[in-house]
C-alpha cells in the first residue's frame, strides 16, 4: 500500500502541508508526518461497514473521516482549495490499486460522479467530486462519464441534515441520465455518511441496467456509537 502511495506521490509537484503547513513536505501536498497520521482504512473491500446499502457489490474508501481529515474536506470544499483534488485523487488511486489487487475483483468500467445542484455548483465555482472523478479517470483508467448523474432538486447541504433528514431528501433525488446497461459501474462521493445519497444514487444505476454497483469515496464516517 505504501509503495503504491510512494510511487503515485513521486509524480506529483510538491507544495506546502496542507495539514500543518509547514514548508517540510511530501509532493502528494503533505509533510511527512501528516502523511503517515492520515487515518487509512485496511486496503480491501469494506462492504461490512455499509451493510444497510443492500444493492451495491463493493465499497472502498481511503480514509476514515477525523478531525484530520474532515479539515482536508472542509478546505476542498468550503474554503475553495480545489487544489486538493489531485492529492485525495492520488490517496483514493492509491487504496484502490492496492484494494483491487487483494480481493482480485473486476474493475468498473464506468465511473460516476455525485451530482451537485447547478445552483451549488454556481456558488462553489466547480464540481468537487468531478474534479477527484477527472483524475482518478486517469490514474485508475475507468472512464469518466460527465454528467451521467444529476440531481432533480435543490435541498439543503447534506452536512446541515440529520439521518432521517437525508434519508427523505435522498428518495427519488438522484436520476442517471444514460444507459449502464451491460456495466459494471463505480459510484464516487466525497465522504460517506448516513449512506441515504449513494442508495439513491446505486438504484438510479441499478435502474439503468448495471450488472454491478461500487461506491468510493475519500472518507467513510464511523457510525456514533450510543452508550
């Protein structure tokens, strides 16, 4: 997995930490010791910790979603560092190669990005999740179709909603806008949480033919453990 991650790192431009932002840094944007506290997931397939998603096959995430790295999501996305693309693109590249290789499964033949609102999209001044899409296309060698999911309506940021709040907000809120017959496609978000948009999202795929559904993202939230 290392290995993987060195060689992917070696073909990025360095730049300052954008944990600690020190001058002392790694070309993937990260100092060395940010870099290792990352809080990486065990390379492999991690369908268990999803299993309300019924209809999907496979689920793959980089990094757990900490402080650490909720900070890295909160600058890419709130704070308009959409420079973060290629380095969380090079980290989720990196699990993925080294996730396929060890549960030798077929890799998709289609990659979808979750769709943002035009509205958003128009406030935010870019599709975050497209930008990660674009570079995985390249890095991962799934191609990229643009547009292929869209969203039917405005609702209110999904971080702003509670559980039950994104499960009705989800239904029926996601369409796919071409055939998936006969593929085998990859579903990618920035972190999961509740799950609610990538269930609408796998049977708006489902719906259009995929003969298998994996979802990937950044970041995968632990579930709140109630005492």
């Amino acid at each position: 997995m290392l290995a993987t991650l060195s060689q992917f790192a070696n073909r990025l431009g360095a730049g300052q930490c954008w944990c600690c932002g020190t001058t002392v840094y790694t070309e993937l944007g990260f100092c060395a010791d940010c870099l290792q506290a990352l809080p990486r997931l065990y390379p492999a397939n991690a369908r268990r910790l999803v299993a309300h998603l019924d209809d999907i096959d496979s689920y793959y995430a980089a990094l757990w979603y900490q402080p650490l790295t909720a900070d890295l999501i909160a600058q890419y996305k709130f704070r308009h560092a959409r420079q973060l693309a290629k380095p969380l693109a090079y980290l989720l590249a990196a699990q993925l190669q080294a996730s396929y290789r060890r549960e030798a499964e077929a890799w998709p033949t289609m990659l979808l990005a979750m769709p943002m609102s035009l509205k958003r999209w128009y406030r935010r001044g870019y599709h975050h999740i497209g930008l990660i899409a674009q570079e995985l296309e390249r890095l991962v060698s799934v191609p990229y179709r643009r547009a292929g999911l869209r969203r039917l309506r405005e609702e209110r940021p999904q971080h702003q909603l509670s559980a039950t709040q994104r499960s009705l907000a989800a239904h029926r809120s996601i369409y796919c806008r071409i055939s998936c017959a006969g593929h085998r496609v990859a579903i990618l978000d920035d972190v999961l949480t509740t799950g609610a948009t990538a269930a609408a999202a796998v049977a708006a795929v489902r719906a259009k033919g995929a003969i298998a559904v994996s979802v990937w993202t950044v970041c995968y939230t632990a579930p709140t453990k109630r005492c």
